[in-house]
C-alpha cells in the first residue's frame, strides 16, 4: 500500500536525518549561524512563559527549546520570543515539540543567543500524547492553529517522532513545576514607579537619565539618575557645589555629607530631583562599559532604601537571585521616539518643561543681579552728591539729549506744517481754484507697464497684487474702533530687494541644537519665530545647546522689499524724493521658504565654498548687484572709519577719562559684542522703511562704545542698485514681544516670505 512505502524506507534507512533547511540548538547557541540570520528550528518545549502584554499592541511569550545536541547539558536550551496578539498565541504543554519556520537569530548583551519571531514566522506545535514512536509519522498529532497554516514535510513529520521518543525526558522538569513556572510568568507584577513615589523597602523599575558620567568604586558603580520629578527625601542638589576636596573623592570621608559633584560633569537637574544608584555586578561592568552621561536608561528591580548615613534615599542595582547573569540596565534610544516607550516619552516631556523653567529663573536671576548693581551704583553717586559742596546741574547723557532734539525737531515741523496748511487754504480761497489733488482712479493716462523677472516665481499666479502701502495700513477692529496690532493675511506683491540681512551671505546659514523634545508630537516652536538669534555660521560655538543634542543648520535671514507697484511709481514722482520713496518691509525668510527659494539645504557656509557660490549665484537672480554694491559700500565705510576714529580720538579720550571719574563703565554682554563684531543685528520686528526709536537708541549705544554698525559709518547708495523687479508671496503675523527681563509685554507685527522660488 503507498502508506506503508515511507515505513519501509525509514526502516531500512535507520534514524531519520535533521529535515532540509532545519539547524541544530547547538549550531545556534554556538554561533554557527550569524546574527540577524533567519532559521528553522525543531525543539521539545521544557519550560514556557505565559503571554503577557507589551507596550505595543502584542502580547510576548517565552518558549524554552531542547534538541537532541544539547540534551546532555541540563544548561543549555534555546530561547524562543514570540511577539503576536493573544488570541494568535500557540498554546504548548511539557513536551511538545515545536516547529519553527524563518526565526531571526539575536543576542541581547551577554545573554545567551537566542531566536525571535517576525510577520514571515510560522509555528506548528505536536501535542506531546499524540506522537507514534517511529518510524509512524507525527501528522496526527499537529495542532490546528488558524494562522499558521504552513504544511510540514514528510520528512519532518517522521523527524518529529524520531525526535520526542529519543529524547532523555531526565532533562525535563515534572508536570507540576512546569505548570508552577508558568503561572508564575503571568502574575507580572508593575514595578515601575516614578521617583518622587520611591518609597523605603520598596524595589522598583525606573526609566531615568544619567546625570553624571558614573564612577567605579571597590567593584561597584555608582549612578545618579533623574526623570524630573521630586522627591523631599534626595539629596539636594544645588548651583553652588563644588568638587569633593583632594583625598575623598566621593564623599565617603569622615563627615558623612553626600557627594559633591563638579559642576562641568553634572548634566542633570538641579535641587531634589536626583537618585544615587549603587550598581553591584554583573550590571556594574555593563554600565561602565554601556552608559554614560545625558543617556536615558531603563533599571529593573531597584532597591531603595537609606544610605549608610541614614539621611537621603538611595538605590541599590543587585544580582538576581534566580538569574544571575541577568542584566538589570537597559540604554534607551531617545532618537527614535516614534516607536519608544510612553513612559519615556513622559519623561523627556517633563525634562523639557524643567529646562524652560531653568532658563526663566536664571533670567530672572541675572535680571536682579544687574538691579542690584544699580541700586548700588546710584546709592554710591547719591553719597558722592551729599558730600559735595555745591550741587551740580543734571548732566544729560547722550540719548536724552538726542531724545530731546527729535523732540524739538518734530515741533518745529508741526508747526511748518500747520503755518503750510494755512497759506495753502489762503491762497486757494483768494484765487477760487478748484484743482483736486492728484487720484490714480481718476486719471485717463494709460497704466504703466512693469516688467517682471521672470525667473522668480510664486504660487498664488492668480491672485491680486496689493501694495505694500495698503499691506501696512493697519486694520481697524469694526467692534471697538481701534487698530489690530496685526492681521494674520496673505497677499501677493511686485516688489524689488533694496536691502539684506545678515550683512555677509556667510551668516545667511545658522545652527541651533536639536533637543530630544524637538521629537514630541505636543512640541510647539519654543523659539521666536521673528529672532534671528541662532549663532551663525562665524559663531557656532556660541550656541547654548543641550548636552546630548546634535547642532543642524538652517536658513535664516530677512530681505527688505520695496514697492515696485506702478501706480504707486507714478502718483510719486510729482512729489519731494525724500517723501515719496516707496514703501518698504523687512521680510523674514525661514528655513522651509528658504529652501523653496533657493533650491539648496543649509549648511556652514564658511565651510562650505560650493554651496557658498551657489548660494551666490541664485541670489544674484533676485536681487541683481545689490551685494556688490553693499561689498563695496562697507569696504568705503570701514576706510572713512579710520578718518572718523582719528577725529574722534580726542573726544573718546575725554569720554574714557569721564567714565573713570564716575566708576561707571559701559556694561555690555559678551554675546552682544560678538555679534555687534560679527554685523549681525537683527533687522526692526515691526516692518517701515526707517528704523524704529530702539533701533536708533540702540545705534547710540554702539556709537557711544565706538561699535555702530556698519550702515551708520557709510549710507548704501541706492542708485547704483541695478535689479529688476518680481512677484512673490507675502504673510503677516504677530509674535510676542519681550522686554529685557524675558517678560511679555505686547503683540509686534512682523512679515514674511512664503511660496516664491528662483528657477534655475
């Protein structure tokens, strides 16, 4: 009969061989087959981990794997990862043998290899009471499973009876504690625990950052760990420590204080947020080869109790009783936060609102400092008053007295406006003209004509063009009458670039840090959408980063646009050239319409000559001579400087003698000279075609300090710009203005450019 020619065959061949495409156990475990490598593997359960849940939408259970190669060492046995949702789970009882189909070899630190499921695996389990000895085939003993419905061959069908029944089953544990273990792997209990809810006697899992690079001490490695969250009972940790003295390194000493840390090692937060970890091996070795300072760390089965000195909570990280080889640590990947852990993602939320907080007092703080030093200051001229014998008249500094002569300018012009006024009606009523004053609506001459550039396109083709005029009129809100401060449109425009900033195209690029939050699908744009305060390319070292963060680079730079609307040409040529200019704008361009505009990713410009000169390149389609212009126009400034510092040598002189006198030098941040030196000052916020009140103070400080920027010393001359006009898109939007003090005061109107591209 055809059903006994397989019989015979297994008869007179003898044992039946390992099925094709099938590896041993021991091939596995002694790193015969490579990691990453997909495998099928034939095994008898010994021992079997309930399924529980995961973070994710699978269950995980946990198969113990013998085979006839590692049958003589009770030791050694194949672990098998299953990852599926419950209901796809295979069930298995002691000694049933298991076929896995494509399993993926892994090694997880010094744990033994091991295998784990994928989307590809298929599992068939022969329940153990149903296998005929060989040479019967073991089909009738497959489970029926709905997912897998892979067929096995006849070969492993008579493998897998061949295999039970040659098995030394001593190597087994019984029925009873089979079942013990496995109800024991379900009763999972949830450790995790945050650390302003550790408590004494308790043990715990943490997901945590390091805080200072761990240090070793007698065979054990100490940790400090915070999740930013506080608990009464830590050390406090504070701005002013302090390294240990000479000697005693860790504080151990004789005094029983905790640990001071150097300030340049210390990563993490300040005050009581931080928990010391003592780690004994074999977890100590792991973290000092493994971990370091800023890393996010997952610890298992922390002890927390009170250190020797009986004052603050500590941890202590042991061996496992059970598990001795067990790592109880585990680095975090805080890059890819899509896939990470919710509880880690919670973590770095609460580290990003504890960094904002920081920032907020140490300004707070900085800003009594300089109170302080003022009132101190102003106390000390008082004394100095009281002691002289006569009293001297006010002194007027020179932003007072230039304040005061802006005064006095404009009430001489309002009052030659008003005496203009009352000619012109004179004259009119005596004459009885009726002219009217010129109306662009009412005139029969033919419009003019604008050619625009061609090669500078934007997205909104079929919309109508504005002016910037009418884009700077302020809306009036029809409730109370009063004027928005800004209106949140967008308009189209035909406008032509009188102007730059940065002033040198090396600056036009800028880094900042990348911060793990910048990940959090909750993360807004912490910055100032209207700053330009990025370092730029010549100052990138300066960048306040976070430790840990990586520094990309982005456009960022603004362009000052004027009305190149015919109408508006026209209607202004019959008046004064200094009345009639058109109206202009200072229009950011951020990193994404920067992109769009040129075409090019940003990168260290003052490395990067190629992209320099594409950069270059692409420009000069916008805004045709104008750097050359500005190039020379700052190379005529700085030599007409050397004439103007050589007449002012006397007067600087006189000044510097005077601030001795009254012990009141010019203060000035080292961050706001180096950009003074650098010409990177930011553009007016709120768009006009002169520079507002602080612009000017600001301009008198520097002139005061012998710094002014580079347009004070030398006017760019604006007739020899030679460039044609182009459409392009325009938004209008308001940020939130703050004073010195980090304080939000107002609402500022600000402009910028969006959806124009320069074709190549």
């Amino acid at each position: 009969m055809p059903s006994q020619e397989p019989r015979r065959s297994t008869r007179g061949a003898g044992p039946p061989p390992l099925p094709p495409h099938f590896t041993t156990i021991q091939a596995i475990l002694n790193a015969e087959v490579s990691l990453g490598s997909l495998v099928s593997v034939i095994g008898v359960v010994k021992e079997c981990q309930l399924p529980v849940p995961t973070t994710g939408r699978d269950f995980k259970s946990t198969l113990k794997l013998v085979d006839l190669s590692v049958q003589d060492d009770e030791d050694q046995a194949l672990n098998v990862f299953i990852f599926r949702q419950e209901a796809a789970m295979p069930k298995v009882s002691l000694g049933d043998v298991v076929l896995l189909w494509r399993v993926k070899v892994q090694q997880y630190r010094a744990y033994p290899r091991s295998v784990i499921t994928n989307i590809a695996t298929a599992i068939r389990v022969y329940q153990a009471g149903l296998i005929p000895e060989p040479p019967a085939l073991a089909q009738k003993a497959l489970a029926d499973l709905d997912r897998d419905k892979h067929a096995p061959s006849t070969e492993a069908n008579a493998y897998v009876s061949y295999l039970y029944h040659q098995l030394d089953k001593s190597t087994l544990p019984d029925e009873a504690e089979f079942r013990q273990r496995a109800e024991e792997s379900r009763n999972v209990k949830q450790k995790f625990s945050l650390l302003k809810d550790v408590r004494e006697g308790q043990f715990c899992d943490l997901i945590a950052r390091v805080a200072r690079p761990p240090f070793s001490n007698f065979g054990t490695v100490t940790l400090y760990v915070s999740d930013y969250t506080e608990n009464p009972h830590f050390h406090n940790h504070t701005l002013e420590e302090m390294p240990a003295p000479d000697g005693d390194p860790y504080g151990y000493g004789y005094t029983g204080e905790p640990a001071n840390v150097p300030k340049l090692d210390w990563v993490g937060p300040y005050g009581k947020m931080s928990l010391q970890v003592t780690c004994f091996e074999p977890h100590a070795s792991y973290v000092q080869e493994n971990v370091s300072a800023g890393d996010w760390v997952a610890l298992r089965n922390v002890q927390i109790k009170y250190g020797r000195d009986g004052r603050f909570l500590e941890g202590f990280l042991r061996e496992s009783f059970n598990y001795t080889t067990r790592i109880n640590v585990n680095v975090l990947n805080a890059e890819d936060l899509e896939h990470a852990d919710p509880r880690l993602k919670d973590a770095i939320r609460r580290r990003r609102d504890y960094e904002k907080k920081k920032q907020k007092q140490l300004k707070q703080l900085k800003a009594a400092q300089v109170a302080g030093e003022k009132r101190r200051e102003s106390l000390a001229a008082g004394e100095k008053r009281k002691d002289s014998p006569t009293p001297e008249p006010e002194r007027l500094n020179t932003k007072k007295r230039r304040k005061a002569a802006r005064a006095a300018k404009k009430q001489q012009e309002e009052v030659a406006a008003a005496a203009a006024a009352a000619a012109a009606a004179a004259t009119t009523t005596t004459t009885g003209a009726k002219e009217q004053p010129n109306d662009p609506s009412s005139t029969d001459d033919p419009p003019l004509k604008l050619e625009l550039n061609e090669h500078v396109t934007c997205e909104t083709h079929k919309a109508p063009f504005a002016s910037i005029t009418s884009i700077l009129n302020l809306p009036i809100y029809p409730t109370t009458g009063h004027p928005l401060p800004f209106a949140c449109t967008k308009h189209r425009v035909r406008v032509r670039v009188v102007d730059f900033f940065p002033h040198n195209l090396q600056d036009f690029a800028c880094s900042r840090t990348l911060a793990e939050w910048d990940q959090l699908s909750d993360n807004g744009d912490l910055s100032d959408s209207a700053s330009l305060s990025s370092s730029s390319s010549n100052n990138a070292a300066a960048c306040d980063g976070v430790q840990g963060a990586k520094t990309v680079w982005e456009w960022r730079f603004a362009l000052l646009l004027e009305d190149a609307d015919p109408v508006v040409a026209k209607n202004t040529t019959e008046q004064s050239p200094e009345a009639t200019r058109p109206s202009r704008l200072w229009a950011l361009v951020d990193n994404t319409e920067a992109q769009c505009l040129t075409g090019l990713d940003a990168t260290n410009l003052r490395r990067d000559p190629k992209t320099l000169e594409r950069l270059r390149e692409r420009m000069f389609t916008l805004w045709g001579n104008l750097e050359t212009v500005k190039r020379q126009t700052q190379t005529a400034g700085s030599r007409s400087a050397e004439g103007i510092r050589t007449r002012k040598q006397h007067k600087a002189l006189q000044q510097q003698q005077q601030q001795q006198q009254q012990q009141q030098p010019p203060k000035d941040s080292k961050k706001a000279s180096l950009r003074r030196r650098a010409g990177l000052e930011k553009p007016p916020l709120e768009s006009s075609d002169v520079s507002s009140e602080e612009d000017e103070e600001e301009n008198e400080k520097n002139e005061e300090a012998g710094r002014g920027k580079e347009r004070s010393i030398e006017k760019l001359d604006e007739s020899k710009i030679s460039n044609r006009p182009f459409a392009c898109c325009i938004k209008q939007y308001g940020v939130r203005a703050k004073n010195g003090e980090g304080t939000v005061t107002t609402w500022v109107r600000c402009f910028g450019l969006f959806g124009t591209k320069i074709c190549s």
